[in-house]
C-alpha cells in the first residue's frame, strides 16, 4: 500500500495520475477529500499537523510519498518553518509506530555555502528529518518545475505575459537548472523499482543551466513576446511578493516565499541518475513547447 500526501497539490496530482497506471492500491491524504472512481485509490482525512491522524492513516502502509510544504494558508503563516518541522516529525513518528518502509520526497535545491533564504533553509530542515530518521528514503531535490499548476511557474508566466516592460532586480544572476515536470514525476514514480535510489538523495534538473534574467528572455521568446528588461537596483522583495501575489494563479504567502528565494542559486550537483533511470530530463526549450 502507498500513501501518497499532497495529492490535491501539483507534485502529488501528477504522482496520483501516473501512479494510477500502476494498478497498486493508493491511499491519499488530503484536508479535504474527494471520492474516487478508481478502485485502487482511496481518499483519507488527514493532516500532517494531527500526529494521530497520521498514525491511522499509515497503518499497513509500505511507501510514504512525502509531498506537502506549509507556505500556503496557514494560521501562522511567518513561522511556517516551525509547522513544516512539526509536520515531518509527526510523519516520521507514524511511520516508525506503523513500519513503513520507505518515504519519497521532492524539494527544493540548494547550495550548501550559501545562506538559504527561508523557504528553502525549512525544505533542508524536512530533508535533513527525513534523511536521518533510520528509515529508508529516496529524496530529489529540483529547482523550478516547468508545468502548469506549479508554484514557481506560474509566477514566472504571469511575469512574462503581463508586464510589456519587466524589472530586473538582485537576482539578476542567481542561476537555475529547471524541470519539466513529466520528467519529475519519471524519477519519482521510476524510483519505487529501482533500489539503488534507496537512501540516496538527488538534484534534479535540465540540461541547461541559466540565470532568472535568461529563463524569463527565453520564456518570453517561447511564447512569441517582445519584453523589454530593465534592471533596478535592490530586491524590492515586499512590493514584488504583493503585486505577483495578486496578479498569479498561486497562494499570496508562496509567491512571498518563492521570490525571497531568487537571490539562492539552484544548479545539480553531478549523479548517476542517467545510468539508472536510461533517460535525460529534456531541454528547457523543449519543456515550454510542450506547454504553448
Ligand atoms: N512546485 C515546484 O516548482 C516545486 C519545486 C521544487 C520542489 N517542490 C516540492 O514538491 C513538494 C510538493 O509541492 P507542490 O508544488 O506540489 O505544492 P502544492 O501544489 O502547494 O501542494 C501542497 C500540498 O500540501 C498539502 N498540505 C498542506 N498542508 C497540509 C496539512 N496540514 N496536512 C495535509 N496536507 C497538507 C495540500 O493538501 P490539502 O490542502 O488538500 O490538504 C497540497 O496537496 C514540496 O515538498 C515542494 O518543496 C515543488
């Protein structure tokens, strides 16, 4: 039995799609959940925070798909860190109480020398809590996720389609390496048959690496817009987060998050995965063709 977390948000629905060609029995965890036609997958309530919960829920579960963050409408929304830890360790407790025998989790690169900006020092902490817990694990670590529905990805298309001339400000330069999704979704249902991938952790990406000023001119190529990019200087971190929040199909508190994040670079270390998996994630090109 698989418990899949996160199944109403973008990483989890896309698990739930592929996962469901699988004909493997699927419990998924929601706040609020939905009915299901197929009789393979069965919806549970639950919340992260509600350790008990979480007990009932895990019992006769062999795999955990750990797919959750807390930056969307919570009560305290500033310290969603301290939510997220507590969600981890709560799934980390049930798990142990009902022996599961794995958790997969995706999150968020980082680079080890440098000052983690909030969203991403909190997604290290759960892989740090999940990586040391004594169960066996399987984590990816990607940047942006090219496909719609995503967080990171909607902003950078509202971005691009709405605004004829677009700031360019401290993030200038940081550099990303993004994913498409379906390429994602490869590596985190693939891996339930590869156990080589067990307690390892991977960085994801495409083959290209690029700053945020180069991802938003080549999207704007992509999708046929002439922009113009001005750089001004300072993050303008408060006023971006609002107006974006307003503007993109994404929670006003993760758009927040998201653009502290940009001054964090998000390039893959090296890894094996080509070997393991027989594929290479597509282009960046390649990715946004497939969505225009
Ligand atoms: N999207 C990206 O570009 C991207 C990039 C890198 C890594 N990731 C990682 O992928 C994972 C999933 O992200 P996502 O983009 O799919 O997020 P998302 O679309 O915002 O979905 C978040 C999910 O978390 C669930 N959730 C939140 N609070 C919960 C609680 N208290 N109890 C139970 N469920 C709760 C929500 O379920 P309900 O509200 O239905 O209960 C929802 O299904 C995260 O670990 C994230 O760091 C995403």
């Amino acid at each position: 039995m698989i418990l899949l977390t996160g199944s109403t948000g973008f990483i989890g629905g896309n698990v739930l799609r592929s996962l469901s060609e699988r004909k493997v029995p699927i419990r998924c965890l929601s706040r609020n959940p939905q009915s299901s036609a197929n009789p393979d997958i069965f919806y549970v309530t639950g919340d992260v925070l509600d350790y008990d919960s979480l007990v009932r829920v895990t019992a006769g579960v062999d795999i955990v798909y750990y797919l959750i963050h807390m930056m969307g409408k919570q009560k305290e929304q500033q310290k969603f860190n301290i939510l997220d830890r507590l969600a981890a360790n709560n799934m980390i407790r049930a798990c142990r109480v009902n022996k599961v025998r794995r958790i997969i989790h995706l999150t968020g690169m980082s680079d080890p020398d440098e000052i983690l900006s909030h969203h991403l020092a909190s997604r290290k902490e759960v892989e740090e809590i999940i990586r040391k817990s004594g169960i066996d694990y399987t984590i990816f670590r990607a940047s942006v996720i090219i496909g719609r529905g995503g967080g990171a990805f909607e902003v950078l298309d509202t971005v691009v389609r709405k605004f004829p001339v677009i700031p360019i400000l401290d993030w200038e330069n940081t550099r990303v390496q993004p994913i498409y999704i379906d390429d994602v979704i490869h590596y985190l249902v693939g891996c339930l048959d590869k156990i080589e991938t067990i307690n390892q952790s991977y960085d994801i990406g495409c083959p290209d690496i690029m700053t945020y000023r180069e991802l938003m001119e080549q999207y704007a190529k992509a999708v046929g817009l002439k922009r113009l990019f001005v750089r001004v200087h300072g993050s303008w971190h408060w006023i971006s987060g609002r107006v974006l929040g307003q503007l993109a199909p994404v929670d006003p508190n993760v758009v927040y998050w998201l653009i502290e994040s940009l001054r964090n670079n998000m390039v893959c270390e090296p890894n094996d995965l080509k070997k393991i998996f027989g594929f290479e994630p597509i282009s960046f090109e390649e990715s946004i063709r497939k969505l225009v």
